[in-house]
C-alpha cells in the first residue's frame, strides 16, 4: 500500500545520460537501461551513485488523453556537476526545479500499476495539488535492488502545483 507522498522543492539537476522515444505498449526502457548501466562510470563528474528514470510528456501529462500508446521520451542518467566530457552517445538534460509529491514505492516493477492507480487516481484528485508541466522522475538509491525484486525500492517524483 502506497502512503501519502512528501510534498518537496526540487532544485535544478543537471543529468547526464541516455534518451529513447517510447510508450507503455512499445515499452523499451529495459533495453536502454540496459546499455545505460554498464556505461555509468564513463560520466566523470557525478554527483553522487543515484540513478535517474525520468519521463518527459509532451504537451503535459493528459490522464483523460493518455493511453498505451502515447508516445513519451525516457531517460536513464545521473545527477552531475556540470556538463563538460560528455560520453559518447550519451547526452544532456536539465530537470527544472519545482514542487514535487515524492511517494516512496516498494515492489517490483511489475505492480507499478496499482500505485500509479493510487497516486493518479485517488491521491491527486483529493489532494489541494494539480499535474504541473514537467517532467516525472523515479530516484533509485542503494534501496534499489533491480525490477523484478519484491523488496526493490525508489522514489516516485510527480511534478504538483496548487489548484
């Protein structure tokens, strides 16, 4: 059971990583993590081992538009201090700062359904909050033990801004 979020400013990050065009019917966001993790220790200046999973709708995120197949981009980075030796086939992106639900998700990614349900369904309508237009983004730590794991944890960042 997913629990009521942190309601957080997030400064300006600077990420450094892979991007792909997908949507939740053509998901392939495996595949890039994939050649994304092994790459990691190219970047040189990271902040610190978090990894980033950030999603970017275009035109904002429309629940009542939104299906399988609306198209999205998909990042997989980290955090650095500025933007200088950039890997090879990696580029950069700037999460503006803003307020942010942080909701804490335990599970595999398999059951990621149900707390989107949560978070979109019941806890965003009741809440004082509204989608902002920027982009989502999970945070995983050392907690993060793979998608598959039971026990795997991260952070759900939801772009919010008073109704």
């Amino acid at each position: 059971m997913m629990h009521k979020p942190e309601i957080r400013m997030c400064g300006e990050k600077k990420l450094v990583g892979m991007q792909i065009q997908t949507s939740m019917a053509e998901d392939n966001t495996v595949a890039m993590w994939q050649r994304f993790m092994p790459r990691r220790n190219e970047i040189s200046n990271k902040v610190n081992e978090l990894l980033y999973s950030v999603q970017v709708f275009t035109g904002g995120l429309e629940l009542e538009e939104f299906t399988p197949k609306t198209v999205f981009e998909k990042w997989a980075g980290v955090e650095v201090s500025g933007f200088k030796e950039i890997p090879e086939g990696m580029h950069t992106f700037i999460l503006p700062s803003g307020l942010y639900a942080v909701f804490n998700y335990k599970g595999p990614t398999s059951a990621f359904y149900e707390a989107a349900q949560y978070i979109y369904g019941s806890w965003l309508p009741e809440s004082v909050y509204k989608l902002d237009d920027r982009p989502h983004f999970d945070v995983m730590g050392e907690k993060y033990l793979g998608p598959n794991n039971p026990e795997s944890e991260e952070e759900i960042w939801i772009p919010v801004k008073l109704r």
